[in-house]
C-alpha cells in the first residue's frame, strides 16, 4: 500500500512504552513489521522505557502530530489519571484500531509450596504479606489486577513493581519473587515450557490455550481484570492521516501472518475501528476511574 505524494514520505517511527520482550512489544513489534511490508517508506518500533509506561507515553504525547510518530496504546493509557500517577488522558490521543484484548493470570514457580489457587489463599491467608509478587510498577494493570484479586480474596500480599510484563515474569522464573499477576500470554512460554504455574485466569471464561486452568470466578472470586492494545496518534493528527493508518493496520491485522502468531503465543485478537475504539477507550477511563476509587488507590 502506498499513500499520497505527501505520507508517508519519511519513516515512521512506533512507540512502545516497555522493555523488548513483553507482551506489548512483542504483539507491537509483529503488528508493525506486518504493516511494514505494505509501506513504501520503513515502520520501526523504539522501546522509550521508564516508570510503568509514562516515560514513553509522555515522549509520544509531546511528539509533533504529523503521523510520523505512532505508538502502541495500553491500559495504562485509562490508568495514570485515576490514579494521580501521571496527567495523561485519552484526549492526550486519537485512536487509529484496537487488535488485542488479553486477561491477567496468576502465575507461580513450579517449586512453590502451593500448586492451586486455594492453597496459595491458604498460604497467604496463614502468613500475611510473605508472598511477594512482581508487577508492572505501582499503578500498573497488573498490579491493579493483584489488589484486585487480593482485596476480593480478603488476603496481605507484597507488591515488587518491575518495568513491564515481561520483567516481572522474569523475576519470578528467576526466584526473585514468588508469583506474578502479569498477563496470560506474558507468563505463557514459561507455563507451558518452564518452570510457572498458572494458578487462575481474571476472566469470565477459560483461556483458550490454558482450559484446564480455573478463572478466578470459578473458584469463588468474583473479580475480572485484563488489559488491551491498539494504535493511536498523538491529539492534533490529521483525520486523513489517521484513516491512512488505519486501513494499513487493519490489513496487517487481517494477514494469516498476524492471527497466526497472536494465536500460538496465546494473545486475544479483537478489532474495534477508530470510531468504536475510540468509545471503547472512554468507557475503559471512566471504568478504572470509578474502580480506583472502590479500590481506595
């Protein structure tokens, strides 16, 4: 696909606010090296890492909105503001396309004194605040996801925040923590491969890849917590170079390519256009706004 005389006449450089190797990055980097084949100028992912997310948000924000500098937005997006943790917005944005929706799990080492989530209640119920469990950093999705489940399970839990996903999933492998509340398709190669267990799912249904593990509802907990990504620009794009977009992802995201990877690596794929996204994206605010507060974050 080729634009006008006047876009893309430079590259285009995405965004991705978290370290190479997590889940936004690796969704983001196949998204974007599919679309890239269909440009005439080159489609290159930056990792801008930094506190949870709001280093590269904020690089992304402030870029000059010409549409040479995209990126992939997060929950984290509906987040930061409800929480006091940075002044970003969705109106700091316009959305281009959703592709991806994915749920939080609750994943362990092999070698953990509890193998179900009833024993690891248990065990954090006999011994207040000894589990440590890595997140995306305080205010983070997944670290939503945690006091979420543990205000729901009425346990003490120890929160450690790592720069994303990915690195909190690590840390776990590595016996630096003893669980993660990180993405299902974070922790996936590790569960499947590796020394994790996936203990429960935060979703109303089982997870395609993992259906012998139970969701939170299933075993009592009436708590469901996920995250998604999409493409946005910063607020002042152009329409035309919005719509351009858009239709470039929406190919890549339709390519056998595409649907193939997110399904072996485990990632949901949903499509929302820029209008539907678009409403999806304040309805998510207003949801952490109003969960924040129950929360009492």
């Amino acid at each position: 696909m080729t634009g006008d005389d006047e876009y893309p006449s430079e590259d285009i450089e995405v965004i991705v606010a978290f370290p190479a190797g997590g889940g936004t990055d690796r969704v983001g980097r196949q998204i974007v090296d599919v679309a890239d084949e269909e440009l005439d100028a080159s489609m290159y992912v930056t990792n801008v890492t930094g506190g949870g997310g709001v280093t590269g948000f904020t690089e992304w924000k402030n870029s000059e909105p010409d549409g040479y500098t995209i990126g992939i937005a997060t929950i984290g997006l509906s987040i930061f503001k409800p929480l006091g943790i940075a002044d970003i917005t969705p109106d700091d944005f316009k959305p281009v396309m959703q592709f991806n929706s994915d749920p939080a799990g609750i994943a362990v080492h092999e070698d953990a004194p509890y193998g179900t989530l009833e024993e690891f209640v248990e065990y954090a119920a006999n011994n207040p605040g000894e589990i440590q469990v890595s997140t995306d950093g305080e205010g983070g999705i997944w670290h939503l996801a945690g006091v979420g489940f543990e205000l729901e399970a009425d346990i003490e839990l120890d929160y450690v925040g790592y720069d994303g996903g990915g690195p909190a999933t690590t840390a776990v492998v590595n016996g630096e923590m003893d669980a993660t509340t990180s993405s299902v398709p974070e922790v996936a190669p590790q569960v499947e491969d590796g020394p994790l267990e996936l203990l429960a799912v935060m979703e109303s249904e089982r997870h395609d890849n993992f259906p012998d593990v139970p969701t939170l509802q299933e075993e009592g907990y009436d708590f469901t917590l996920g995250a998604w990504r999409g493409i946005a620009v910063p607020a002042e794009t152009p329409d035309d170079r919005i719509e351009f977009l858009h239709d470039v992802f929406y190919e890549a995201f339709q390519t056998d390519q595409f649907q193939s990877f997110m399904s072996e690596q485990g990632f949901g794929t949903i499509y929302r256009d820029t209008e539907e996204f678009g409403e999806f994206w304040e309805q998510d605010y207003q949801r952490f706004q109003d969960l924040t507060d129950e929360l009492g974050m």
